[in-house]
C-alpha cells in the first residue's frame, strides 16, 4: 500500500506540474507571442496624420503634432563634442526642427529660417532624461527652398580660453 500512495502522489504532483506549465504559456499553444499584433478596430485617418500644417505648426513640438513621424532628414552632422546633430522635415507639416543626441548638460541647439523673419528656435539639455534622448526645437515653417541656419553651442569649454564652442552650418529644405 504504501508504495501504491507514493505512486498515485507522483502521478498527482505531475499532472499538476504539466498543467500550471499549460497555463503560463503564452496563448497560442506554446508559440511565441507574434511581435506586433493588429488592432482589433480600424485606426482612424486621424490617428495617423499630423494635427498641423504650415502657419499651424509654428513653434509647436514635432512630437506632439505628429509631424515628427517620418520627416526627411536633410542634414546629419557630428559635432567636434561628440554630440549629433540633424535637421529634419515634414512636407506634409511644411515645417523643420532640429534635434540633437550625445550632447552634454548646458548644451544648445538653434535653428533659423534665414531671412523669413521667423523667430530663433532653441532647446537646451536641462536633465538627465534629456541626456539619454533627442532633443528638439521647436518647429518652424519652411518651403522647399528655404535656407535654414542651425548652431550648436556647448556649456563646456572648447578652448583654455575658457569660451564654449559654437558650430554652425546651413541647409537648404528639399525641392
């Protein structure tokens, strides 16, 4: 009898054991989960394109509106800190920005449509969130044609001078 009590006990414990293991499984029947799922409902036109276009981009975030959702990037630059550089576009927005990454505490970014009367654009690594992300401007308008000048500017000292650096560049928005 006892060695039946051990058996039947085993056999329990392992039934058990199989079916906890069925249950965590991901749905599927032990497949691996698919890597991106479709929505259920249809998405909306809305959901998918910018809320702003031209004038009504104006100083607002490219994040916020959309319009940072696949912009051209005109120009990529690496700066002599290390820190990069890029001036992007949305023709649907008709606006640009610039962004920057790898830069440091204190550093800024600006960027200008040169002689639109249009105001300088800033952004400033002011934490440690914004040292491990982009960081970006403010949106201007732009048309195919327009120049635009971007600086960056480091908070350390590029020279014994004890001056930080500030670089420069122009880019012309695609035809």
């Amino acid at each position: 009898m006892t060695l039946m009590a051990v058996l039947t006990t085993v056999c329990a414990l392992a039934v058990g054991g199989v079916t906890v293991a069925l249950l965590l499984l991901p749905h599927g029947h032990g497949r691996a989960p698919e890597p991106y799922a479709a929505p259920s409902a249809p998405v909306s036109a809305s959901s998918v394109h910018p809320k702003c276009r031209g004038a009504a981009c104006e100083g607002r975030s490219p994040m916020v509106t959309r319009c940072g959702a696949q912009p051209d990037t005109l120009v990529r630059r690496r700066m002599a800190t290390g820190a990069w550089m890029e001036v992007r576009y949305n023709r649907w927005c008709g606006a640009s920005w610039a962004r920057t990454w790898g830069a440091r505490m204190g550093d800024r970014i600006e960027m200008t449509a040169v002689g639109a009367g249009r105001p300088v654009r800033r952004a400033e690594i002011q934490s440690d969130a914004d040292l491990d992300s982009f960081v970006y401007t403010p949106m201007t308008v732009t048309l195919p044609g327009t120049v635009l000048r971007i600086c960056f500017e480091s908070a350390a000292s590029a020279d014994p001078a004890g001056s930080a650096g500030k670089e420069c560049f122009e880019t012309r928005v695609g035809q």
